[in-house]
C-alpha cells in the first residue's frame, strides 16, 4: 500500500459468528482522494465505517490512520489491542458526518 495512504486497511476481517462480513478486505484513501462506498446491502458499507469510527471491533487485520495504528499499539516487537487511551488519540484524527443531520435533537 502507499506510504501516503491516509486511512488503510489491511487484510481486515469482520465475523459475526459462523458469518463474515468482511474478507481479508485491503485498500487504501490518500491524502485529498475522495471514496464513496457503494453496493448492495448487506455487503459490508455500514460494517466498514462502524469499524473505521471504532464502533464495531475487527476479527482480524489492520488499519492505519495517518501511518498510525488504529485498532493495535505496538510493544516492544508486537502489536497488541489498542488501550482506550491509544483509542482515543486515533479518534481526535477522524471524523464521520451523518447522513441525516436530524439524528440527534439538539
């Protein structure tokens, strides 16, 4: 993948039980590229940003944000689950606009 890459995925996974979702799914968004994630549903749309915005958790695999580990922290010579606090510093570089802006009240 390309050492620009913004936001990347890394042969991420996501089951739910005897289900995947998610296959080994890789790609990649470079500084100023614009995505739009389309098909039918039930293919993964919704599962992929709930797992960018740390909503739902990965089986499997990686993602990087800016070059940096979202849901992994490295120690030592391995990666281990990400701390709320690793969480938390990742969060402050993404964001997610809803598609109604009407969802919450105030």
């Amino acid at each position: 993948m390309s050492a620009e890459a913004l936001i990347e995925f890394q042969d991420v996974t996501k089951s739910y039980g005897a289900l995947t979702v998610l296959g080994d799914l890789n790609f990649s968004v470079g500084s100023g590229e614009k995505i739009s994630l389309i098909g039918p549903s039930g293919s993964g749309k919704t599962t992929i940003l709930r797992i960018l915005m740390t909503l739902e958790t990965l089986t499997s695999g990686h993602i990087l944000v800016d070059g940096e580990q979202l849901w992994h922290e490295r120690r030592g010579d391995v990666f281990v689950p990400a701390s709320e606090a690793h969480l938390h510093a990742v969060r402050e570089k993404i964001g997610m606009v809803f598609q109604h802006f009407n969802l919450f009240p105030h």
